[in-house]
C-alpha cells in the first residue's frame, strides 16, 4: 500500500501548517456554505447543467457522464490505494469520514464540472464553485491541502480524457 507519510519535508513544512490555517478559521457563514456543500454537491451541480444545458451541448455532457463514472471508479480505489488517514483533528467542523482521504471526491467532481463549462458563460459559476468546495475541504477538517490538489489533477485529468474518448467517439459515429 502507498501511503503519504513518506513526504516528510513537505508535509511538515508546508501541507501541514496550511491544512490547520485554513480550518483553524472559524467563519460562520462559511461552515455553513461548507456543510451544505459537504452533502448536497452531488444534488446542486447535476440539477444545475439543467441551466446551462444548451451551452455545453451533447458531447460535453457525455463527457462529463464519462468522467464521473470514471471518478465513481477511480477515487474509492486511489483512498484504499494511498491510505491517508484523514486529518480530522481539534479543528474539525462535521463529522469526521470513516474512509481515507486522498483524493478528495467532492473536488474532483467539482473540478470535473468547471472543466465542463470552460470557454462557456457558465465558466465563473463553475469554477468558482469549485475552489469554494475544494477550500472547504480544508476548512471543515476532513482533508489535507495534498488531498484537495490531489482531486483537483484527477477531476481535471478524468474529464480530459474523457472528453477524447467522446470526441473520438462522435467522429467515428458520424463516419
């Protein structure tokens, strides 16, 4: 099993005291923002492509169905692969998830959608969302500053290739 305690250096210097900054904060307004955000975003975004549908269109749709269903996969194996115990510490703000950490699901995902609308009007709301849930992470205790990048590269990676893969698709559907 891989684990993170090897990175040593890095996480004593830098990914440990950024982790408890940034959920030592105690701003009310967004521990509320957070804690929804901690168990509604699998509901909020999904209804809000119903918004912004026909600004993406088709393929980019499918290739966000693709890369979720590839983050459904890849990320409970990458927490088992990795096994990075969670943070959850004097500062946590919820309850603490039982599983491992690395990658942060929730920022995956939220990552996967800002990539979905970049170049569209939709982009800001996206991508705005999505650095507020992945700080969030942070700030409710439950993940470290390397998990939440962690779920940024592979919510990014995920609708990339996935976005090839439809690509790839339609043109050989349209001969």
């Amino acid at each position: 099993m891989a684990t993170f305690g090897r990175l040593g250096f890095a996480k004593e210097t830098v990914i440990g005291p950024v982790t408890r900054f940034i959920a030592s904060q105690n701003i009310w307004l967004f521990t509320l923002l957070s804690i929804f955000a901690d168990y509604y975003i699998f509901l909020v975004l999904p209804l809000s492509l119903i918004v912004f549908y026909k600004k993406f269109g088709r393929g980019r749709v499918a290739s966000l169905v693709l890369s979720l269903l590839l983050l459904y996969l890849a990320v409970p194996y990458l927490k088992v692969t990795f096994g990075q115990s969670r943070p959850c510490n004097e500062y946590v703000k919820t309850a603490c998830p039982t599983d491992y950490s690395f990658p942060s699901g929730h920022t995956a995902v939220a990552f996967a959608f800002a990539f979905l609308s970049l170049g569209t009007v939709a982009f800001p709301f996206y991508y705005i969302s999505a650095f507020l849930i992945a700080l969030s992470r942070i700030y409710l205790g439950i993940h470290f500053l390397n998990d939440v990048v962690g779920g940024i590269v592979i919510g990014i990676f995920s609708y990339l290739v996935s976005e090839k893969v439809i690509d790839a698709c339609l043109r050989y559907a349209e001969g």
